[in-house]
C-alpha cells in the first residue's frame, strides 16, 4: 500500500501541514521537526506528489520563456541553462517559440501562459508599448534577457562596448578601412542584437577619425547565408575593406567562405572578427567578442525565482564581454 501525507504526519506525530512545509523546504518549520518529517517520510517510502504540491501551493511551479527562435546557438543555450536552473528548484520550463511574425502577433493576441506560469522570461525580443502591456497584464513576475525596460526585472551584455572592442581591435593592427556585416533592423521577429552592435561599430571609428561610410555597412540576416552574401557585396566595392566586423559569429562563418572563394587569405587579405564566441568559433580560428550566455541566463533565472517569492533585489543587471584574438584577425593567436 502507498504511503500518503496523512501516514507521515501520523507517524512524525505533526499536522499534514507541517509534512508539506517540511518536505518543500519552506521556512518556520524547527529543525527537529523537520528532521521528524524526513524520518517518517523514509520509514514509509513516502514520495511527494508535485501535483499536489502545486495544488497545496496555489502555484504552477512553471515559468513561461519566450524565444524568438530555437534553432539558433544562443536561444538553445538559454534553454539548456534555464531549464537546468529550474529544474534544480523544482519548476519546470514551459517554451514558447514564436517562430515567425504570425506566430508571435498570435502569442500576444492571446497570452497563452495565463494563469498556467508563476513567471515569465522574454528572451532577446524587441518589444513594443503594447506588447509589454500585454506581458505586465499578466500579473506575474516578468524577466528579460537581452534587452531592459524599467520595472522587469532585466539581465543584458553592453553591445555596443563589445561591438566596440572588435573593431577597436582591427583598429590597433593597422586597419582603416573596415567593413560591417550587420543583422537587419527591419527583421519582422525584431530581436535585439542588431539594434546596438552597429552604434559601438560606428563609435570606435569615430573616436579613431575615421568617417563611417554607408556603402561598408551591408546588411543582412543572422544566418551564415546572410554573412556570406554581405561580405560578397563588401569584397565588391571598388575601395574593398581590409578587415569585416560580423555582428554574429554565424554571419562571420558566411563571411569566411566567401573570402576564400575569392581565394583572398585570411587575415593576411582580411581580417574577420565576430560577437558571441560559440563553441565552433575556435574551430573556425574566428577572433571574436565573448559573451556570457549561460552566466546571463543563471543571473535571470535566479533572481526570477525570487521575484515569484517576493523578493526582488536589483532591477537591471549588465555583464561584460570580452574580446578573444585568433588567427582570422592576428596569426600570432591562431589556434593551429
């Protein structure tokens, strides 16, 4: 026969409520009655329903993510890091893949997660008045990774500092005339990369005198493919870049193959530096801009958690990238 709750509060000789709050770690309960419970609870091979935990509760024990994509390397980083954090609390992950803009004017139509999260995590999403609206309308905790709004709670790298750490870098061997492959603004899914890295692009050449030229700023998505056609649009100019900056390592793995059809060497030809340091990147001998994917997504998750417990620390949180040098922009650093 199973062992229920009421045989582990008769056993321990405390209240069915006490077993709950024992068992769930929550405060107030002394430590040897705690230790009482967890007897019994092992004597009587008892295991804890979540369900009825949940129940008990009045919570889903669920938080709700909201990703752009997921077939892309940092959208499944977060969701690998995400679910481990929550899964270690015991709360489950409930994804929702916007996929295409249809997808994500339905998803705010309707606000599918109502009264099925105790919080919510936005992933990289450029978001209009209305849709936050629609977020704040559910009453819950919500969290943002990739972009801050005041009141949510919000975790995010400087863009435009990494930006501008990879083309201050081209700039100290020697480079001037220096491309960009950057991600489009007018992306109907709206994701936030695209909307600083240009501006740290632009600054730092700024700062070194040098005159931005809108003909060495090409555009595209953040796909391999999308690199690789803009770099063949920049490879075309009359006055070719000595050095491209890719604002996604995927967008600089496109720009690599085009240059070597053009059987030009990297980087004694042009030098390629990226932003996101995936894993492939060291294969690749990329230089790039590393940024903390997983210590974001901890941070968030944490301080998410919290928030559905009342407790909120810190609104808005930035971390630091950090430039990594290979062999596709210095030969000195290259990994082979």
């Amino acid at each position: 026969m199973v062992a229920s709750i009421e045989d582990v509060a008769r056993l321990a000789g405390v209240s069915i409520a006490t077993v709950s709050r024992a068992l769930r770690g929550l405060p107030d309960v002394a430590t040897a009655t705690r230790d009482q419970v967890f007897a019994a609870a092992a004597e009587l091979d008892y295991i804890a329903s979540p369900f009825a935990a949940r129940l008990a509760s009045g919570r889903a024990a669920t938080v709700g993510v909201v990703l752009p994509f997921v077939n892309r390397w940092f959208f499944a980083e977060v969701i690998d890091t995400v679910e481990t954090a929550l899964r270690k609390a015991g709360f489950d992950l409930l994804l929702y893949n916007l996929g295409d803009e249809a997808g994500r004017a339905r998803f705010f139509d309707v606000m599918p997660m109502r009264k099925r999260v105790d919080a919510v995590l936005v992933a990289s999403l450029v978001l209009s008045d209305e849709e936050f609206d629609a977020l704040a309308s559910l009453g819950s905790p919500v969290a943002l990774l990739g972009l801050e709004r005041p009141g949510f709670l919000s975790v995010r790298i400087d863009d435009i500092q990494g930006a501008y750490q990879a083309v201050e870098h081209l700039l100290t061997l020697g480079h001037r005339r220096i491309g960009l492959i950057g991600g489009d603004t007018d992306d109907p899914m709206r994701f936030t990369p695209p909307l600083h890295r240009r501006d740290g692009y632009r600054d730092a050449l700024r700062d070194a005198g040098i005159e931005t030229d809108p003909a060495a700023e090409v555009l595209g998505y953040f796909t391999t493919d999308g690199g690789s056609a803009a770099a063949e649009a920049l490879l075309a100019l009359p006055d070719r870049p000595t050095a491209l900056f890719a604002e996604s390592d995927e967008m600089a793995y496109g720009a690599l193959r085009t240059i070597r059809r053009h059987n030009l060497r990297v980087p004694e030809d042009i030098a390629v530096i990226g932003f996101d340091d995936q894993a492939i990147a060291e294969l690749m001998d990329l230089s790039t801009i590393r940024q903390p994917v997983a210590e974001q997504a901890v941070d968030i998750t944490a301080r998410l958690l919290a928030a559905i417990d009342g407790d909120i620390e810190r609104t808005n949180v930035v971390l630091p990238t950090e430039l990594v040098v290979r062999g596709s922009t210095d030969l000195t650093y290259s990994v082979y």
